[in-house]
C-alpha cells in the first residue's frame, strides 16, 4: 500500500478562502493532519480563491469543485 507524504505534518496554517463574489469561505487557523496535507470541505459547483500563508511563505491558488476538477490538490507550492 502507497501513500502521500506532506513536508508539514502537524503544522498550523493560515488559510483564506472566498467565493467568484469575494465572500469569504474559509478563514481560520488550520493544523496540517499526519499525513503533511490539509482536509478541507467546500460547497460543490463554484470556483474559489485560496490563499495559504506558513511561517513568512504563502500561496495563491484559484480552485474549483466542479464535476471533473481533482479532489486531491498537491501543487500548491508555498513560497
């Protein structure tokens, strides 16, 4: 059995999250799981802006939740 590995296990994140509207979504501390990665829920069918900041580093993504988009995210890269 294989699986993944995150760099930050067990970490805390600062995490932002809005709408195509700019209502924000998500905003809170999230600790990394185990595993390095970070579990999130958001509503199906819409597109957002993800921003993700750890210790002086950040990252800036659009994502979406549509019928074929991925559920698994590992680009993110912080920088």
């Amino acid at each position: 059995m294989t699986g993944c590995q995150g760099e930050l296990a067990n970490e805390e994140f600062s995490v932002y999250i809005e709408d195509e509207k700019g209502n924000a979504v998500i905003n809170e501390t999230v600790k990394s799981l185990a595993n390095g990665f970070i579990d999130l829920w958001l509503p199906r069918n819409q597109t957002y802006n993800v921003k993700i900041d750890y210790s002086g580093k950040t990252v800036e993504a659009e994502l979406s939740t549509f019928d074929n988009d991925p559920t698994c995210i590992t680009t993110m890269q912080l920088m």
